[in-house]
C-alpha cells in the first residue's frame, strides 16, 4: 500500500508537477503492479524531488527506485551550461534529500551526474516505470528517451515532460523520434506524454476503465494510426470567462 502524498504535501516543495500529471503517476504507478508485476522506478532529471517523492510512495519491498541529475555541478556542453544557469543555483543534491527523506525513511539511489550515466547503475529491464526530465536539448533528450527504453520492462510506462513546451522544442523533436521508432503512446497531458514501448492496448484499455476516477476533461483523439486519449486541465471559471469574451 502506497503512502498518501498529497497535493498539498507535494505543494511544500519547489517543482514543477500539475495536479493532473501527480494523479496520473498515482494511477499508473497503481497499475503497473498488475500489468508489469511490478519493478523498479527511475527518474532522469529530478530538480528538488517534487516527483520523486511520489513515485518513492509507490515503491513495493525489493523494488528500487533510482534518481539522477547534476544537482549543480557543471553540464557537459555550452547549451547546457546555458540552461544550468537558470535552474541549478536553486539545486542541491542536500535539498533533495533532505525533500525526499521528509516523507520516506531511506534515500532512493541518488546519482549526482550525467544523465547518461543512469543505465550504468540502474538494472535494465526491470523498471516500470521511468520518469524523463533533465536536460531540454535534443541530442540529450533523445539519449535520455534511449535509456529509459533501456531501463524499462516490456509493458513499463516512460513519462516524458515538456514535449510540448514552446521554448524546448528539442524534447518534442526526439520524442517524436521515439515514436516513430517504435515508442507507443498510451495517454497525453499538456505537460506530458506517457507511453511503452510494448503493446500499448491494455495500458489504454485500463485509462477508458477508469476516466471517471481521472476526473480530469479529456478527448479520444488519433495519432498515428491509433486512438489515445488526452486529457486537459480544468481552468478556473473566471478564466473560462475571460477566454470567451477574448
């Protein structure tokens, strides 16, 4: 049994992670245990644990969940380093744990690093679950997208985060590499996109089970020769308003 992590427990620590995107973890990470039996988690790009936290709640005895990220410490090439500048004075690997360890008894694997390196020191084949969030450029997206292929089981789940985002249009370009090559989506968000690289059809299946406990709007849209479903936030009523009378 998971322990409950809140969203307003969530809301205590710095992060980007929608209420939607955090109900969906929960939903998926619910049902990986009946559709993959399990297995690891692994997290590529974790900031301050916002996510980590949660995907640390539904880890079973024996599983093991792996964390990486250069909390700080210098990127590999000039565009990183230009991204860096923006994000990593606010990182620290000392307050990640001391995030995570505010809700779990034990630190997950924490890797402070490359994101590269994670198929160096997390098991291959055994994740269902892997969550891809570190650098926004191509060339290290796509090799990110790689290793969580790497990484997961047959029927695991990879999350992919900002593949949308107007301002990373390098993270769209390799996830839609990805799928060309044979990476199935399963559902969308506007800050996610969730797929595996086995058969999609029960992960789907489960999704139109149980769009009532999503409880989030959403449509059945095609993609690629096949039906997925996207979902969408809820926006608050005086912006609704707003948005007709533009």
């Amino acid at each position: 049994m998971a322990t409950e992590i809140t969203p307003k427990k969530l809301k205590k620590i710095k992060g980007w992670f929608s209420r939607l995107d955090q109900k969906i973890f929960k939903f998926l990470l619910n049902e990986a245990d009946d559709l993959c039996g399990g297995g690891d988690a692994a997290e590529i790009g974790v900031y301050l644990g916002k996510s980590a936290v949660l995907i640390g709640s539904y880890m079973r005895p024996g599983e093991v969940l792996t964390v990486v990220d250069l909390f700080g410490a210098p990127a590999s090439d000039d565009d990183n380093r230009e991204e860096n500048k923006i994000f990593a004075p606010k990182i620290s690997i000392e307050k990640f744990r001391e995030n995570f360890l505010r809700f779990h008894p034990e630190l997950p694997v924490t890797i402070q690093g490359l994101s590269s390196v994670i198929t160096d020191h997390a098991s291959h084949g055994s994740h269902k679950f892997v969550h891809v969030d570190a650098s926004h450029q191509y060339e290290h997206a796509k090799e990110d997208i790689a290793s969580a292929r790497v990484l997961l089981k047959p029927q695991g789940i990879v999350a992919v985060d900002d593949y949308l985002h107007p301002n990373y249009p390098g993270v769209g370009a390799a996830l839609w590499d990805a799928v060309a090559g044979g990476l199935n989506p399963v559902l969308l968000t506007p800050f996610k996109f969730y797929g595996t690289w086995g058969d999609p059809q029960p992960w789907k299946d489960r999704v139109a089970e149980n769009l009532d406990i999503l409880g989030a709007p959403h449509e059945e849209i095609s993609l690629r020769g096949t039906r997925v479903h996207r979902f969408s936030i809820e926006l608050p009523v005086i912006v609704r308003k707003l948005l007709k009378l533009s």
